[in-house]
C-alpha cells in the first residue's frame, strides 16, 4: 500500500544537505542540455526521460558502462534491480542496439512499488515515507520496451530482491545496476549477484550518496570482502565500481 507522503518533512530533511541541492542545479542544467543536445547520449535520454527517475549523470554512467563492457568484451548479461518505470534499462537496451549487440537484460522488482525499509536503515523514518513509490508495473514496462522494440531478450523477474535473486538462473553478468534505495535490498542485490559479475565488469549503484541505508549495505559488503576497488562518483547519489580482476 502506498504511504501519504509528507514534502514538506522531505524537502526540510533534504535542504540541509548542501551538495544536494547545488547537485540539484547542475541537475537541472544537464537535463536543459540533453533535451536538445544532437549527441548521442543525449538522443537516447529523450527517449526514456518521461520514464525514470534517474539523474541524467547516472543514466548517462550506465550508457558509458553498457559501451565499455561491449567495447572491452566483457561476458554475461546486464542486470538491473529496481527498474521502476523501466527508463533507465531501456536507456542500456537502446545503447546495445545502437552498438549492435546482443545481449539478455534481466529486470528485477516488486513492480508494486518500493517496499517498506527496516530498522537497519539509518533514515527509517523518512525513507519509510516511500512505501510504495516508484511504482512501475509489468505491463507499464513490457509496453515501454515493445514501443522503442528493444524487447527481445528482456527478462521481468516480480517479487522482493530476497526472494527472487537467489532462484533466478542468471549466468555471467557483464553490468549490474543497484537501485534498491534500501539496506536489505542492496545488500541481498551484493550478496547474491556479485560474485556472478564478470571480473572487469561494472556495478552502479544508484542511492549511494542519497539513502543512508543503501550506503551502509555498500560499505559494509565491501569491507567484509576485503575489496579496495574505488568507487568512482557519478553525481551527488550515483556510484560506479569496476569489479576487480
């Protein structure tokens, strides 16, 4: 079910953050830009921008990500968790074909909308004010990828992170896309994909520098793997992580 959000508590919560909101205006130069930018990048953004939520930094990180495991040989598959309106993986399914190449897309969520965060998550109390939000349904999604035909190969796995990744057959993974929001679910997103991502592969995390909670699952996951790799930043939330060879 979806909570009464309350923006006013939201916005006073978020003002307080002064790289988010000078973030937000480059945000909002960026997006001026790519509505009437000839590049290619910005090509592909008009088409999905009225479905995501995606900053145009992060978007762009998974059409460069996309190009290098293509351009580099990367093996396996591109995984999204948490596709919402499905933008951001039709973004990567656009940039494939644009690069002629073939591979499966595997599409993870509720498609109910977000569930409700826990107690680990150090923000609990405004993060469960989005219970239910980004809510994008099967139907919604499939009709998105028929009408820019980029749906061969694509696959809608419904249901909670938990249940789902640890039962679903997904081979190699060439680029994994984390957009959980939450503790739980980014952490099972790394517990059960990670070791499944090609060395030399990408994993971009796309709440990073905005929920406390999927920070934490970050932190934590690659301190208890030893993993020194950088996090490169894509904007004030976005993150981006070459897997280690």
């Amino acid at each position: 079910m979806r909570r009464q959000r309350h923006p006013i508590r939201e916005i006073l919560y978020r003002a307080r953050d002064f790289g988010l909101v000078a973030d937000t205006a480059r945000r909002v130069v960026t997006m001026a830009w790519d509505r009437i930018s000839p590049l290619e990048f910005s090509v592909l953004y008009r088409q999905v921008r009225f479905h995501t939520m995606c900053s145009n930094a992060r978007l762009r990180g998974l059409h460069d990500g996309v190009r290098y495991v293509v351009r580099h040989g990367v093996p396996g598959d591109l995984v999204e968790c948490g596709c919402a309106r499905g933008g951001s993986a039709a973004l990567m399914a656009l940039t494939l074909r644009q690069l002629a190449s073939r591979r499966e897309i595997w599409l993870f969520d509720t498609f109910a909308g977000l569930p409700a965060p826990t107690l680990e998550d150090p923000d609990y109390e405004i993060a469960d004010l989005f219970t239910g939000d980004c809510l994008g349904t099967v139907d919604e999604v499939q009709a998105l990828f028929d009408r820019l035909q980029v749906a061969a190969g694509v696959h809608f796995v419904k249901g909670l992170f938990q249940d789902t990744l640890p039962v679903t057959p997904v081979g190699a993974i060439a680029l994994l896309h984390i957009d959980g929001d939450w503790y739980e679910s980014v952490k099972a997103c790394l517990e059960n994909l990670y070791d499944r991502v090609t060395p030399g592969g990408i994993i971009q995390f796309d709440d990073y520098g905005y929920w406390k909670g999927a920070r934490k699952a970050v932190d934590e996951f690659l301190q208890a793997r030893g993993i020194r790799a950088p996090l490169r930043k894509l904007d004030y939330s976005g993150r981006s992580l070459l897997k280690p060879e």
